[in-house]
C-alpha cells in the first residue's frame, strides 16, 4: 500500500515528530511512504535519516489570518497553487491513501484526491475553529484522524463515524534511559522544574512565571527552565516579552528561557517535575515524554489533552482552577512529597509504555489503513512509488 504523506511545514513541532514515529516504525513490507513538504530543513534531514523519500513543493506553506482583501488574496492564491503542486505530485505517484499530517496540509490535498478519487485521510491535530472549512473538509475525507476526544470534538457532526481517535505516539525507551544534562551546574542548586513548548500564547508560559514567582516565595530554592522558542513565526516578540516579565517578577535567577531544545529526553532526565501550563492543549507530547521519563507532571485539569493522559493523584497533578495559584499549590504539593513524586514517575512510565509506545500506535495505523472503516478502497496500480 502506497500512502503519500502531506505536511505544510518542514520544521519539526509536534505534530512532525508524530509523523517521524509513525514513519519509523510503519512495516515496509506492508507499506510504501513518501512525504510532500514545503522546503529541506529539519523535517527532510530526519527523512533522510529515516530513509523515507520526499518531494519538495514550495507552494505548501502555514496559512495565517486574513484582515484584509489583500490578505485574503494572498491566501486564496497560496491554496490554489498549494493545491496544485500536490495534484501534480498525486497523479506522478499514484498513491493508494494521501494522509495529510494537519487541517492544512488537508486543505491543499482536498483537491488532488477529490479529482484523481484518492481516499483523503485528513489528521485533525489541533483545536482551532474551523468555521465553514469544517463541512466540506468533513465531506472530502475519507477517514479523520484526532489525538484526543477533545480534537474529536471538533469534527463536524455530521463526519462523526468517520473518525478514529489515535493518540500520537513516542519512542518511549529513548526517555528511561537518558542521562545527559543540558543544564549549566550554577543553575541546580535545587529541585528543578521544567517547561517544553512553542512560545505561542496559549501554551501559557506567562501563568507558569506568575506560578514560579509565588513559588520562589515558598520555596526560594527551586529552579525553572522553559525549553522552547517560536518555532513557526506566530509571536516573534515573545522571548523578549517573557524575559521582561521574568526580570519584573525578580526571577532573573531563578527562571531560565533556554531557547528550542533539541534534546527533550535529556531536559527532562535532569529535572524533577514538568509543569505543563498550556490551555487547551489539543494532545500533549511533552506530557506523555515526561511520563516515559519517569517524570511527574502537573498540568491543567479541563476539556484537553492533558486531562485524557493524566490520571490525577496516580502518575501526575490536574490542577484546578486554571490558574498560577493553583499551579503553585501543585508545584510546592509536590515537591514536598518526593516519594508521591518518584511514585507518580513509576506509575506514568508504565502507562505510558502500555499506551503511547510509536510501536503499538503504529499498529493502530496499519489497521486503520487497511480497515473497511478506512480508506478502504485501494486503488491497484502497476507502478511503484518513485523519488
């Protein structure tokens, strides 16, 4: 079976290091892979080490909101030379499933499969307001795939049984058996809080400041780094305003921004508890890293990923009202228990090697593919895929 993948950006977020599992651990012998992505960077060197070949169209590019007529020009002309770039590219390879990586990539591909009759599977990762995209998106694809009920949440009704409820998954022996240490020593005096994710708004890295400094009243020996830059452009202000928000607080020494980090098993093996403060939160890699890690993990109770993985008081913290107090109360909780934090470490490592290990998701994707539920009629060709 012959599967063309489409992804609209080429740097590595979530929603790619979920497709490189998915990829790295997909049987060969049962499946054919190819990728479409918009230029060479990081997601086409970890292809080429995956030994998975791509195609380059320039034309797929992350959409942004529209405030004008320009604006909306200049979309509506990135979609349509988008979208035919990856029909040129479907009628070369003749796949049997195109599996767009996000909402966007689904866009591009809508066309391409509705003319060439691919079976469109569209991956629904995150939980932005679709509006009037949502039914025809809904009606183009085959099969939808989500990470969570909350995403699931987001499909039009009336798609409902298309949709399978796949949680991303991890290579989960790479985070038990790390020991590397990514932080400089003057910054460990103390136990150590950390922080993975994009410098977007809603991954709230402004609440997790506000919660440190009331911690730092409690606890003046505890130490906060948050891992993480803009990596798509969305706020290019942000490290520098969080800074000042640092330095008004009085954390200077006490809050780190390390910028992206390009070794998560390594951040977390040194620190003692992840507080994960975004809301909502479509899925939640990092949580589930950090469970692999032996880790535990505080994050905000509520209708989003988080809530799904944690079990609260078993392997992590769901911290209610959404709020720095309440992430404060949790943080100081918990680090004055170390042994229900190593407990809570033990118990999220075991689930998460009974449910997120990338080899038993993969499984779930095989079956998928090949299930009537899915895109199941597959269309039989002579040719094979090429570079």
């Amino acid at each position: 079976m012959r599967i063309l993948f489409v992804s609209h950006v080429s740097a590595l977020g979530g929603g790619e290091r979920s497709l490189l599992d998915l990829l790295a651990c997909l049987d060969r012998q049962r499946f054919s892979t190819y990728v479409a992505l918009p230029e060479r960077g990081e997601l086409s060197a970890a292809l080429d080490d995956l030994d998975i070949p791509y195609d380059l169209c320039p034309d797929l590019r992350r959409f942004h909101r529209i405030h004008s007529v320009r604006d909306g020009w200049r979309e509506g002309t990135s979609l349509v030379r988008g979208s035919l770039a990856v029909l040129t590219l479907v009628r070369r390879l003749s796949p049997d499933i195109v599996h767009a990586n996000s909402t966007s990539a689904a866009l591009y591909a809508m066309l391409a499969t509705s003319l060439t009759r691919r079976p469109l599977v569209w991956h629904l990762r995150d939980l932005t307001h679709l509006g009037a995209l949502a039914a025809p998106l809904g009606r183009a694809s085959r099969h939808i795939i989500v990470p969570s009920q909350c995403c699931a949440r987001r499909v039009p009704r009336q798609a409902a049984g298309k949709i399978s409820v796949i949680p991303n998954g991890i290579c989960v022996d790479r985070f038990s058996t790390l020991e590397c240490d990514p932080i400089p020593a003057d910054r460990l005096d103390g136990p150590l809080v950390i922080s993975i994710g994009q410098l977007v708004g809603w991954k709230r890295v402004d609440v997790l400041i506000q919660a440190a400094q009331q911690v730092r009243q409690q606890r003046p020996h505890v130490r906060f780094v948050h891992f993480g830059d803009d990596r798509f452009g969305d706020d290019p202000n942000a490290s520098a305003r969080l800074q000042a928000s640092i330095d008004a607080a009085g954390l200077s020494e006490t809050f780190r921004l390390a910028g992206q980090c390009h070794d998560i098993g390594a951040a977390l093996a040194r620190a003692d508890v992840l507080a994960h403060a975004a809301y909502p939160e479509p899925f939640g890699r990092v949580v589930v890293e950090a469970m692999a890690a032996g880790k535990p993990v505080i994050a905000f109770a509520g209708d989003h990923g988080p809530a799904e993985i944690i079990r609260d008081g078993i392997d992590g913290v769901l911290a209610t009202p959404r709020t720095a107090d309440a992430l404060a109360a949790a943080l100081v909780a918990l680090l004055d228990q170390p042994d229900r934090a190593r407990s809570m470490g033990k118990e999220g490592q075991r689930r998460a090697r009974s449910l997120y290990d990338r080899r038993l998701i993969a499984q779930r994707y095989a079956d998928m593919y090949e299930s009537p539920l899915g895109p199941r009629q597959r269309v039989q060709r002579e040719t094979i895929m090429a570079p």
